[in-house]
C-alpha cells in the first residue's frame, strides 16, 4: 500500500498549475459509457484520459462538471490506485473498475483540494469520475458493471 501512495503522491505532486484563464481543453470527444446497476442502466458521457499527463491533471481546475459526464482514466496495467484531489475544483465520486469493468471501490464525495490520497483497496485497471454524491444517487455499488470498450463491452 505504501508503493502505491508514494508512486501515486510522485505522479500527482508535478502536476503545473493552469493561470486563472487558461482555457481547458477537453482530451477527447465524449465518449457513451453505461453503468449497470440491478435496478437501472445509468449512461454517461465521459471523456477519455490515457495518457500519462492527462491522469496526472485529471479533472483539476474544472469548476463544473454535468450530471451526465464524467472523466475515465485507462491505465496500461491493473494495479491498486490512489487518487487524491490536488487542485480539484468540485467534489467527486472516484470509482475504482477492474480490467473485466466490475466495480471494485467507490470513493464517495471526495472533498476539493484534499490531498489525501484516496486508494482502490483493490487492483483495478480504470477510474471513473462522477459528480460527487451521484454514486449514492443513483444507486452505483461494488459489483456493479461499467460497459466501455476499454473493459471489452460496449454500453
């Protein structure tokens, strides 16, 4: 678990600073992604981050974040993870996903700027980020399925 703190604090911690009026470019087009709850099929609009530098930046400095949008990070390996919200603008739900797209942890209402990292407490191969206390809303658990290609489903 230290590994993972300390290779996450080495990642996050170089992230730059944006001026007050830097413009935010998104890093894709919005993608569909489904979360499959027993009771309902939840859709989504998220952007893809997938590359070193946009999992280091994330969703900091975005001062809003639609119901329906959301940031996946796809990483190159499955590994325990830990996000933190360095510069985080909004409050967010972290939802840690494992390589078959099961839901494997639920960060719930991460509070903006903390930078207490948040861990998976499981492996896991993608993030999704929600609008904090959606998960809760909609009823988004542990087990639940989160169809994207990435995890080899469509939504």
């Amino acid at each position: 678990m230290l590994s993972v703190v300390v290779a996450f604090a080495g990642l996050s911690a170089c992230a730059k600073p944006l001026a007050d009026n830097a413009q935010i470019k998104p890093y894709s087009a919005l993608e569909p992604l489904t979360v499959k709850t027993p009771n309902a099929a939840h859709e989504f609009r998220v952007e893809i981050a997938d590359d070193f530098s946009e999992r280091e930046q994330g969703l900091m400095y975005r001062k809003n974040l639609p119901e329906t949008q959301g940031m996946l990070f796809e990483f190159p390996d499955i590994s325990e993870r830990a996000f933190w919200m360095k510069n985080t603008v909004i409050p967010l739900d972290i939802i840690y996903i494992s390589s078959e797209g099961r839901i494997v942890s639920i960060q719930k209402q991460a509070q903006p700027f903390d930078e207490t990292p948040l861990p998976s407490f499981a492996p896991a191969k993608g993030v999704l980020e929600i609008q904090g206390g959606l998960a809760d809303k909609l009823g988004i658990k542990v087990g639940d399925q989160v169809m994207h290609p990435f995890f080899g489903s469509k939504p």
